[in-house]
C-alpha cells in the first residue's frame, strides 16, 4: 500500500473512519468518499483528500491525474460498487469488506473488469500478523479509535437504534 492511492467508501461509518487512518499509516495516499459535508469536516483530520458525492469516480479521476485509484476499499457494498470500480486504474484492485447481506446480487459488467484488468478481493478475517500490526499502529498513535457511542448491555436496543440513524461517525461501543 505504500505510494498507492487508496479509496475508502463510507469514510465515516465504523469500517471505514478505521481504514481511513490504516492505509495513511501504511504509507497510502487516501480518498476518503462521503455523502455528509457534515462528517467531511471531521474525516478531513484522517485522509488526504474527501470527497463529498455519491456519484464519486470523476472526482477521484481528477485527483490522480485522470489515473484512477490503485486501490478502493469497499466499505459501503452495491450502493457505491458502480463508482468504486470506475475510480480504479487499469490492473487497480477492489477490495469488498462492507455491507455483507448473502440474499443481495450484483450485476457485474464482466467486459469491463476484464478490460480494465480490475481484481476484486473479498475479505472478511485477519490473521495473528494482521492483529499485531494494528496494535502496534495503534500503540504508536498513527490509528486512533474513533467512537461514536458507548452503551451498556440492557440498552442494546437503543444502541441498535443509534446505530440506524446515519449521523454518527464510528464505532458503537456495547460495555458489558
């Protein structure tokens, strides 16, 4: 990831305001994409660039030169999946980490991946090595927690609640 452009979609959502702070600190140039002018203020201390639109792929063209991003980090899912495939370079990879619901389908334009030389990467776990490295990320200050709320556990249900409205920039924290 050092010296490349890295996307991340949903910049403010729990995922994403930590992969924001992790591609910067492994030596990413890092679009954060947003739909909140409200939250880009707050993104704005984690990423090198923000971009507020749902309709993004142009404005991260023009940020690299008309280039594209070597990598996005997909953190929304099929809302924004169009617009992070068009704000690759040629052989740029995707990364899908957001927004997992098994019954959702997407219509893939296979011409278009295949012409572009795109590579999509699902992920979902980390290993031993993964967990060390952010713990010395975070041990060292480079990534910071952002949370957004801490509730208790008999009020999971005003966490959830919480959770739903689309203001909150992070992580919900459930003590126990």
């Amino acid at each position: 990831m050092r010296g490349e452009t890295v996307v991340v979609t949903g910049a403010s959502g729990g995922v994403g305001i930590h992969a924001v702070q992790l591609a910067k600190a492994m030596g990413a140039r890092v679009i954060a994409v947003t739909r909140s002018e409200d939250k880009a203020s707050f993104i704005r201390r984690f990423a090198n660039d923000v971009v507020v639109a749902s309709k993004f792929s142009n404005a991260v063209k023009s940020l690299t030169d008309g280039v594209g991003a070597d990598v996005v980090i997909e953190a929304v899912g099929t809302p924004t999946l169009d617009e992070s495939l068009r704000s690759l370079r040629m052989g740029g990879r995707a990364i899908i980490i957001g927004n997992v619901n098994p019954d959702e389908t997407y219509a893939l334009r296979l011409g278009y991946i295949i012409m572009k030389d795109v590579s999509i990467i699902g992920n979902v776990r980390s290993n031993r090595s993964d967990v060390a490295e952010t713990l010395r990320l975070l041990g060292s200050g480079l990534v910071k927690p952002v949370i957004a709320a801490t509730y208790p556990l008999d009020r999971f249900s005003d966490a959830l609640e919480f959770m739903r409205n689309s203001s909150r920039i992070g992580k919900v924290l459930i003590k126990t």
